[in-house]
C-alpha cells in the first residue's frame, strides 16, 4: 500500500519503536554545556521544550514527569503516535506534556512558545531536504537566545558504504506488493541472496557486508523506520553545522559524555594533529573521519554564550551529580572506541562511594569524606570520567524535589499498576536524575509487591506465571518451575541488595 500523501515519504504504516533516551533529558543538555564551556541553562528556571518527531512519545513524556517546572511538547505528524503518547502522559497523570500531531512544516506557522531546548532524535537523517528546511526555520524563529537543540544524525564518512545497501533495499521494496513488514523481509532476503551471488558491491564495501549481516537479528519494525524511508540522507558534520547555522546555532559538544574527551576517542598523534586546526567544524569534521563514525548527537546552542572560567567552576561547583547504576554494577573498566580504559581505583571509587550516600554537588563531593585524599582537580577528573563510562549523571538540584517527586510517583504508579505490560522492562522516572532509570520486569514485580522480603520471590513467579512470561538463561527460556525458583531467588536478593538501593537513591520509591 502506498504512503498517504501527508507522509512524504516517510513509514507511517506501522508504528515506531517504543524507545527511551536519556541523552535528551534537560539534565543530560545541561552536561554538555558544561563540558563544552557554554553557559549552562539554571536547572532551576521555568523552562520550554520541544521534541520534533517524538514517536510515540515516551522520551518526552517520561522527562516531562521528571521536570515538572518545564513545559514540554512532542510534536508528530503520525497521528498514531501522537495517539499513544496522549494516553501515556493521560496514564502518568502528566499535565505539563503536549502532544501535537503537527507537521514540521505547520509547526514553522503554529503559535507556539519559545523554546529553551528543542532535541530531535532519528529525525533528521531521514526527512527531506525541505523538512529540514522547515525545522530550521522553527529554531530560527522560535529557539531563545543560548537556547540548545539536540540532533541525532546518520553520519559521513561511516556510512559511505551503507548507502547503496539502503537503495537496493528501498527499491527492491518498492517493486515487490503486500504490507511493508513483508516488504522488508523480502528485500532484506533478496539483498542475502544476492551478496551470495559474489556481487561485486559486496566483496568491495565490508562494511556493507557486515552490515547486511547484523540486519538479520533486528526488530522489523525498527528496520523498516532506519531502512525503508523515501528519504535516508547521512550528513557530514560540517553539512548540519552549516545548516544550523542558519538559525544561529553553534557546535557546543557531544550527547555521548565520552566523545567530548579526546584521551578516550582519539589516538594521540589525531589529537595532536587535529589540534593545529583552528576551525572547529572542521576539527569536528576530521574526528568523524579518525573514528569512521556512523552516528552522532550533536548539541548546539543558539549563540553559545561562552562562560569565562570561574564561571564555569562556579556553575560545576554547584552542579549536583549522581549515580546512574547500582553501586555494585559501577564499572571502572570500560569500552572505548580505541579499545579499553580502566580508572585508577583509588582515583575514582571514592566519587563513587560518596555518590552511593546521596547525590551531591560537585563543591559537596569535595567536602565528603570519601574524597578527603582528592584534590578538586582530580575530583573533577573522576566525575569527567565517571560519567563518560555511564556510572554518573548531571542530576538535579535538591531544592524541588519534593515537587518532582510528586509527579514521578504518578507516572512510576501506572506502570506499577501494570508490570506484566512490559515483559522486556521499561523506564521509571528519577526525580533526582531528571530522567529515566532502567527497571526489568522482575523490579517492577517486586516493586509493586507490597508482601514485604519474605515470600517476594514465589509471588514473582505467580505472576510471571499469570501474565504467561518466561524467564531466560543461557538464551533459553525456564520450564522447570525448581530452576526458575533458583533464578528468580537469586534475582530477588540481587534486587534488595543492589537495583532497590539504588532505585531509593535515585528517588523512584520510598
Ligand atoms: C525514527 S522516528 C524517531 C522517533 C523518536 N524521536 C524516537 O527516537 O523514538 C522519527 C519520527 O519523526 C516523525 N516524522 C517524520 N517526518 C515528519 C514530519 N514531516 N513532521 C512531523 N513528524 C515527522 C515520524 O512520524 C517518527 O515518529
């Protein structure tokens, strides 16, 4: 079946997928001002944000309930998916979330407030050049002064090889009839068959190969949302910062906390070469090119007013920060693009043994007593490099919390009220971090338990039992009800001993 016309080209027949992300999260923006010297918006102001193309809605409604001193608004052409996010914010007892179903180019004339953020996430590599044009527009008109805009992107060079993968799938999928998910699937077939044939493309562009390789596994939905738009355009840095331009945007920094330190992306002697580059879109550029990268999140503001540097320390000092994992699943040893980095123990486990106490701003980090043999400079470092491994976030300030808290009760309490309706987990909402903590199926049974430790464990698999759920191990699912017992034991204590902690933390129950 053909696109309806208001589509443009893009999959509207079967819905997106219901993902999460937490790098569009006000408090995760606030971060990379920080570290890349912009001054930062105050997290405790009244604020506006948009979500272009929010899908169906769980980003913005989630950080909505999360920061309720902000308005928020997720905006969406598919009426299916501006659907689904109503009800959502409706369930979550939102009432600073709206949902509207708009086009990028009526958003351009539509009266609407001004924006202190505006984040696009899988949006912009795949709508027209026009659409891009439009929501150009929108940030010029509409994007406050130091205001800051998230925008994801299929990138160049990485995907160089990839594009004529994208094209024979898309138009062997325009040919072939039926529902699109068949579509995919026969195109993705067709596509194996044909690399076997020894077709000279594939032996040519590995990257394509392997890429061919890795679509096998992946949920058709996602495939046909990342595959099979009319439009599927990777851009070269410089080509979005040009663009962006146009509103007045510049480059403040990346979404992936590690990306902004050299030390773990670049080899020394790019860094050092990179650095007799006076340009910085085109340095940014060049880093593209070292790394071979295929995706970015860039965060650019409008103006980006540079903060002097006791501004800077001053708005770090006061900065809170907090964990984002359980204490225990805190990982000094992480994976980098260059391989693996491993912080000094003695350096960075004091930040995070405080951090486990209460989150705390950088000036009370200092103090703490964990940290007494750091100095602030080394203090800082370990925040830095806690946070580029995924151990730590920006949180928010203590002040509102209460606030906040009420609201995120309410979104968490609905989906308590139905764990069994997220079979693969979901996201509960921190007032602390501002954003989402990951929660399995197995926390929300035990947090919507009210029967206390003792006998926690049967009733869980009572009710993974009700709701027809299978645990896996080994990638196998459980049958036997002794060595789901064993299972679901050992995951009950491991939930008292480290996610319950951790979820008390972070603010998401009593
Ligand atoms: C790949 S999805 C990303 C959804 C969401 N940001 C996420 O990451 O989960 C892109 C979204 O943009 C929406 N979209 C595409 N073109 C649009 C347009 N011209 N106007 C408004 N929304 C559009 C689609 O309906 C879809 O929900």
């Amino acid at each position: 079946m053909p696109e309806p016309a208001w589509a443009e080209g893009y999959v509207v027949d079967i819905g997106y997928t219901h993902g999460y992300y937490r790098e569009l999260a006000p408090s995760a923006l606030r971060f990379v001002t920080l570290l890349g010297g912009v001054r930062s918006p105050d997290p405790a102001a009244p604020f506006v944000y948009y979500e272009l193309g929010c899908g169906n809605g769980h980003s913005t409604a989630l950080h909505a309930a999360a920061n309720p001193s902000g308005n928020f608004y997720g905006v969406d052409f598919n009426p299916m998916h501006i659907h689904h996010a109503r009800r959502l914010a409706q369930y979550g007892g939102i009432g600073n979330a709206h949902f509207l179903e708009t086009s990028f180019a009526e958003l351009v004339e539509a009266d609407l407030p001004e924006a202190d953020m505006v984040v696009m996430h899988g949006v912009h590599s795949w709508i027209s050049r026009e659409n891009r044009a439009h929501i150009v527009e929108f940030l010029r008109r509409r994007l406050k002064p130091g205001g800051l805009v998230h925008v994801s992107y299929n990138c160049l060079p990485g995907l160089a090889q990839v594009a004529p993968l994208q094209r024979l799938l898309m138009e062997h999928a325009h040919l072939s009839g039926g529902a699109l998910p068949e579509r995919v699937r026969g195109a993705l077939d067709f596509a194996r068959r044909f690399e076997q044939t020894g077709a000279h493309y594939f032996a040519a562009n590995p990257l394509a190969k392997a890429r061919l390789a890795h679509l096998g596994g992946q949920d058709p939905t996602y495939l046909a949302h990342e595959y099979f738009n009319a439009n599927w355009s990777p851009s070269y840095h410089a080509d979005v910062a040009r663009e962006l331009a146009a509103a007045k945007l510049s480059y403040v920094g990346s979404a992936v906390i590690m990306d902004n330190f050299d030390q773990f992306v670049l080899k020394p002697e790019v860094t050092e070469m990179l650095a007799g580059i006076g340009d910085r879109t085109l340095a940014e550029t060049l880093r593209d090119y070292a790394r071979n990268q295929v995706f970015r999140r860039d965060v650019f503001a409008r103006g980006a007013p540079r903060a002097d540097a006791a501004e800077l320390e001053a708005t770090l000092s006061g900065t809170c920060f907090a964990l984002l994992r359980p204490r225990p699943l805190c990982r000094l040893t992480g994976k980098t693009p260059l391989g693996e980095v491993t912080l000094r123990t003695e350096a960075y486990a004091p930040v995070l043994d405080a951090l486990a106490r209460a989150p705390m701003t950088l000036a009370e980090l200092l103090s703490a007593p964990e940290t007494a043999a750091l100095d602030r400079v080394h203090t800082r470092q370990a925040v830095f490099g806690l946070a580029a491994l995924g151990n730590l976030a920006v949180a928010l300030p203590a002040a509102g919390e209460a606030e906040r808290r009420a609201a995120t009760d309410r979104y968490n309490a609905a989906i308590l009220a139905r764990p069994a309706a997220h079979p693969g987990g979901t996201m509960l909402a921190s007032p602390v971090l501002g954003c989402g903590v990951p929660a399995s199926l197995i926390d929300l049974l035990l947090l919507a338990d009210t029967g206390g430790e003792d006998g926690a464990a049967e009733r869980v698999m009572d009710a993974l039992a009700a709701g027809g759920h299978k645990l896996q191990k080994d990638g196998k699912a459980l049958e036997d009800r002794d060595e789901l017992r064993i299972l679901v034991e050992a995951r009950t204590r491991s939930f008292h001993a480290a996610q319950l902690p951790f979820l008390r933390l972070a603010g998401v129950t009593g």
